[in-house]
C-alpha cells in the first residue's frame, strides 16, 4: 500500500492515466451494443451453414438435463458445437480434445456427437505445469477424482495422459479437434500444426482463447501466439479461418485488448 502510494507520488501523471483509463472504461460498458455483437456472431456462424440460435437452444436443453455442466464461463464454442450437431451436414465419427480440464467439455461434446468417438489427452499429473496450473495446487488428487468420475459416465469418451506434443507421430485422423491446452509459445503452435496433420480433408480444428492483441502474454493463459500462428499460415495459403468472439456479455467483451475469440480452422 506504501509502495503504491510513493509510486503516484513520484509519478502523477500515471493517476490521472488511471482516471482517464476508468473513465474511458466507464463510457465503453454504458455504450456496449449486445445486439450488434450477436448480429455478428450469428452472421459469423451461418459462414458455416449453423444457425446459432438453433445451438444455444439445444444447449440450454441440454444443460437442464445435465445440471453440473451448467457453468458461468460457459462460452460461445459449446453453441458453435450444438450448431455443428445439428447440422444436416455434419458427419463427425472421430473428435480430439487437446486439454481435458475437468471433463465436461468431452462429456458435452458425446451428448452433442451422439455417433462419435471423444479422445481427450491431458498432462499428466505429475507434470509440473498440469500441478501448478488452474489453481490445482494441493488439490491435484481430488481433481483428477472428479475429472475421471466424468469421464466414466460416457464409454465414449477415451482419456489418455499424453504431452500433445506428442501428437507429431500420430496416425490417426479426426472430423474435428478442440485445441485447448497451453495458449502460448510454443505448444499452440505446435497443436495448431499437428493438428492439420491429424484433420481429415473436411474436418473443423477449434482453438480456444485466442486473443489479437494482448499486450502481456505469457506461456499458458494469454498470448497472441495462435493468433500470429494462424496469419502465418493463412498468409502462406495452408488453411482458412474465423474468430467467433468466446463469450459477448458486457464485461468479458466490452475491452477490445482483453476480448477473447475462438478460432474456427479449415485446411486448404
């Protein structure tokens, strides 16, 4: 409290960037347009002949009959999944979901893809950045306890403890891949890239969290690192894409350098 205080005084320009910064902040929330927004993202969906408001119907549906997957982080991918689901064109038989998490996201994805085979890899758990990511420090046992409870109710859903950079030597192929592990250098781009590897010809890879312009990054949260990855190899004619925005309520969309997208990838 001491340091910050001598800090404003020694610098006190840096207070009124602070006010200015509130203000400003302020003016952005009270102006949000949700409907543009929606507008947007429902545009951005029928790209890929989905209608989002036929998947957001379909997951409320389906989260009433599964409370636990009821979550107030829940994002905009899980309604491109149902959309996708419903599709008269869809044919996905085998899914891969590169980070776990705590399960439920393999667990709605076997709910959505009723004809399809889930595998799910994750760190393992006594790696070190599985142990102290996500607030999973001295809870590690109970969280895997609950993880594996999840995915035992759906004999679908196959769970394998595998570096996914150990995806290089892979064989087999996949309709559609969530990619969802670590957001920065290196390991998004090296998902990203084994992941065009593992895609069928017509097959949909998803990245989670991909941010265009954060100022700080690091390694496993926030990092421009599958944004840059994925210009490359746009630039380089190697696939198309589409950022969707991940959630578009007020306060997790109204900041431009903190808004979140998830990146919908077709090989060329």
């Amino acid at each position: 409290m001491h340091n910050r205080f001598f800090y404003y005084i020694i610098r006190p320009h840096q207070i009124i960037k602070k006010i200015i910064l509130k203000i400003e902040n302020f003016f952005k929330r009270k102006n949000y347009d949700l409907k543009f927004f929606e507008l947007k993202q429902n545009n951005l969906f029928k790209k890929y002949g989905l209608i989002r408001d036929d998947g957001l119907k379909n997951i409320l549906q389906i989260q009433n009959r599964h409370q636990f997957l009821k979550d107030e982080m829940s994002s905009e991918h899980q309604i491109f999944f149902s959309a996708l689901s419903l599709s008269k064109n869809s044919n996905i038989r085998e899914i891969l979901e590169i980070g776990t998490w705590d399960a439920k996201n393999a667990y709605l994805l076997s709910l959505l893809f009723k004809n399809a085979n889930i595998e799910t890899i994750d760190l393992s758990k006594d790696h070190e950045i599985f142990t102290n990511s996500y607030n999973r420090f001295n809870k590690v046992d109970k969280f895997i306890e609950d993880r594996d409870k999840i995915i035992s109710m759906e004999k679908r859903i196959f769970f394998r403890e595998l570096n996914s950079l150990r995806l290089y030597d892979y064989q087999k192929k996949y309709d559609l891949i969530w990619i969802d592990g670590a957001h920065g250098y290196p390991v998004v781009c090296m998902d990203i890239i084994n992941s065009l590897k593992l895609i069928n010809a017509n097959g949909i890879i998803m990245c989670d969290d991909v941010f265009i312009n954060r100022i700080k990054s690091d390694k496993i949260y926030q990092s421009n690192a599958s944004y840059e990855t994925l210009l490359e190899l746009k630039s380089e004619n190697i696939i198309n894409f589409e950022l969707i925005y991940k959630r578009l309520d007020v306060e997790n969309n109204y900041d431009e350098t903190k808004r979140k997208f998830v990146a919908i990838i077709t090989k060329l």
